[in-house]
C-alpha cells in the first residue's frame, strides 16, 4: 500500500534496482546479494532474504554503473513482503559512507533524476 502521508524524506528517493552485496557488520559474515527498490543520498529500500532488527548495522556495497561504493547502513526497518514468502522489505540509513563515495552516490543520482525530468 503506498504512503498517503506529507513527505518526510531529507532527500528525493529514485526507483532503480542497484545491486547490493551486504552482511552484518557484527556476527556474521556471510555476504548476500539483493537488488534495491529505491535510494537517495540518505539511505535506500531494498529486499532482503530474512528480516533484520531496527537498528542493526549492515555493510553494503552498491553496484553502480561502473563503480562500487561502499557503506554501513542502520535498518529502520524490516517486515514481510507477502505473508508466507521469506522476503522481506528493509529501509536502512546510510552511516559511516566515505566523502568520495557520498558524492560518487550523488552524482549519480543526480544523472537520474535530469533523466527523468
């Protein structure tokens, strides 16, 4: 169901479908891979095999064209897709991301949202 509510978003969002390798920053190392439903410069949506924890931090690292850049992300949230299916969809924040990567991210966002327009 979508958000009727007044925006509260610091930055504008973009639907795109990023790839995203991510693992937990502590306890386990295991690297999954996932696709994002949308990001701006602040955080992104994306899908994810097992829900997480608020609060959790991941590492991420975003495939964008022709560059990776790199993250730790706090879950703001995570709940099921559909009832019954193991997919979940987790909003996070984006924390600790380098200068250089923050602007690589917003550049190219910027790129796409003059695509858009």
């Amino acid at each position: 169901m979508a958000y009727l509510g007044a925006e509260k978003r610091k930055y504008p969002r973009i639907n795109c479908h990023f790839l995203v390798y991510y693992h937990m920053l502590e306890g386990s190392n295991e690297i999954d891979l996932s696709q994002m439903k949308n990001v701006s410069v602040g955080g992104m949506l994306l899908t994810t095999s097992k829900p997480f924890e608020k609060g959790a931090k991941l590492a991420l690292k975003i495939r964008l064209p022709g560059v990776y850049v790199e993250s730790a992300g706090r879950i703001i949230e995570s709940y099921p897709l559909q009832k019954g299916i193991p997919i979940y969809e987790t909003r996070l924040e984006f924390s600790d991301m380098g200068e250089s990567d923050r602007q690589i991210l917003e550049e190219t966002l910027n790129n796409y949202l003059k695509a858009i327009k």
